[in-house]
C-alpha cells in the first residue's frame, strides 16, 4: 500500500495487527467453498460471458460512507498491482474475519492516512474471500469502461486496479486457496478491462518497498500464466513491460535490502472489542 504518514517498523506491526481471538482453521477447499457461499455478495457474468468470482462489496461487509465523493474515471486500469497487507498469517479463514479485515483497513486509511475511503480497489483474505475495497470499484469492474481512481501505489493510482491480500509474504507463500481466488479475480479484471496478464506486478516494482513480499512476489510469473490459463491461452505470458520510472532511492540490485517503506496495519487495529 501506499506510504504511510509515520515510518513504524514493519516487524513491529506484525504480531498483534489482526489478533481476533480464537481461530477458525478451514482446509483449502473448505476455506473456497466458504467463500462461495458468501452473503452480501454477487456474481455476475464477464464481457465474454464467463463466470466471474464472487465478490463481497462494500455494504455487504459493513463499509463507512466515503468521506467524500469517489472519482470514477472515464478510463480502463493499465495493468494491476499486487499488495500484501504485511499483517499477521493468521489461520482463522473465516467469512467474519474477512469482513473485520475489510473495516480495519479502511478504518485506518480514513481514521489515520486521511484518506477519503479505503486506498485498494479489491482485498483478497487468507480464507479466499474477495471484497470490495474502494466504494463503486465493483461496479467500474462489472461495466469495463471505467476506473475508481485508488490510493494504494504511488503514480498508478489512476491507472492501475490495486488489488490487497491479507497476511506477509516475506518468507512464506500464501495459502493455496487465497493464491487461486487472487488468480480469478485477475482473470475477471483483465477480462473486463483488456489487461493482458503480463501486466500484474507487485508494488516493489513502481514504489520502495519490501510489498508484496519476497516470495509473494516471486510467484507473479506463476500468476500471470494462471491468469492466462483462465482466460484460454496456453501460450506462455511474456514479461511485463517494467517500469522505468523507479524512485531515486530504488537500489539496482534487486536483491539488496533497501525495501524500507512500511506497510500497515498498526497493533489493536482489529482486536476482538473493534472487529465486530
């Protein structure tokens, strides 16, 4: 996500960022079977016609009225930009924890960022529910002519959908069930807008930052063939077209560890007292 007013360590924002109580643990299957049969979602068909992922909007999971009016952009997105939400790997795949994850977020980007709503279009959970971020962002997806301008990566805001997976990605990949709902919703996006798949691209790639962690990451190529297997190519995905317009304090070394910007959420922001 975007830069943040204050620098807090990330490591520090870890451990108690979404603590919810007791946990729900679901397999994988059980945990995309849940999130198929979610409330207060809808599905409907693409442009071509193809079955779209079901997505939980904003008055589904208990959203804020945005403080101000959303731009809506007359526009198609350029490409997508991956995100993790750098909280804790929780294993409570719950529906009901989605939707406490879905109002922390947006509760600290209005409360503390300022921000006129919550900064990401679309918010993928660790249970595999996909959930409206920004308000109208579903709409512009069903209608494919249009943009919700975000806030979610510094100079792609009105350019690129910004897409949030809850947990950290640094040392170890998220769960099957949450990677494949990700796949669908990219699929659905580039197929509604004419994004090809060789322009997913994780937020390091525009902003400093360590988002959307190392091996989270290095799983894009793996994402853009499944987003292309979705869309009916078999043909291997080419390479995105990188950007050039990196920030001055981007090291050329893409290993060194110079990916300082922090993300969020802070400690206590989704505690059981806040969740419900």
């Amino acid at each position: 996500m975007t830069l943040p007013s204050s620098r807090l360590s990330r490591r520090s924002m870890f451990s108690a960022a979404l603590s919810l109580g007791a946990a729900t643990v679901l397999p994988a299957a059980a945990a995309t079977g849940a999130a198929r049969a979610a409330t207060g979602s809808r599905r409907s068909d693409g442009r071509d016609g193809a079955t779209a992922p079901r997505i939980t909007d904003c008055e589904g999971w208990g959203a804020r009225e945005a403080s101000e009016e959303v731009v809506v952009l007359d526009t198609r997105p350029e490409r997508i930009i991956v995100h993790h939400t750098a909280s804790a790997n929780v294993t409570d795949y719950s529906q009901r924890r989605a939707h406490a994850l879905a109002r922390a977020i947006q509760r600290f980007h209005m409360d503390t960022q300022g921000w006129i709503d919550t900064g990401q279009h679309f918010t993928v959970s660790r249970g595999a529910f996909v959930l409206e971020g920004r308000h109208h962002s579903l709409a512009a997806l069903e209608a494919g002519d249009r943009l919700v301008r975000g806030a979610h990566c510094v100079g792609q805001n009105s350019v690129a959908i910004g897409i949030e997976n809850e947990g950290t990605y640094t040392t170890e990949e998220p769960p099957a069930a949450q990677f494949s709902a990700l796949a669908d919703l990219c699929a659905q996006v580039c197929r509604q807008y004419d994004v090809p798949p060789s322009e997913i691209y994780g937020h390091r790639d525009f902003n400093s930052t360590a988002c959307p962690g190392d091996r989270l990451h290095a799983m894009l190529p793996r994402l853009r063939q499944d987003v292309a297997r979705r869309l009916g190519s078999a043909q291997p995905v080419g390479l995105p077209r990188w950007p050039v317009d990196l920030p001055v304090d981007w090291p050329a070394d893409p290993a060194a560890p110079a990916r300082s910007l922090a993300e969020y959420l802070p400690p206590g922001l989704l505690d059981p007292a806040r969740a419900l």
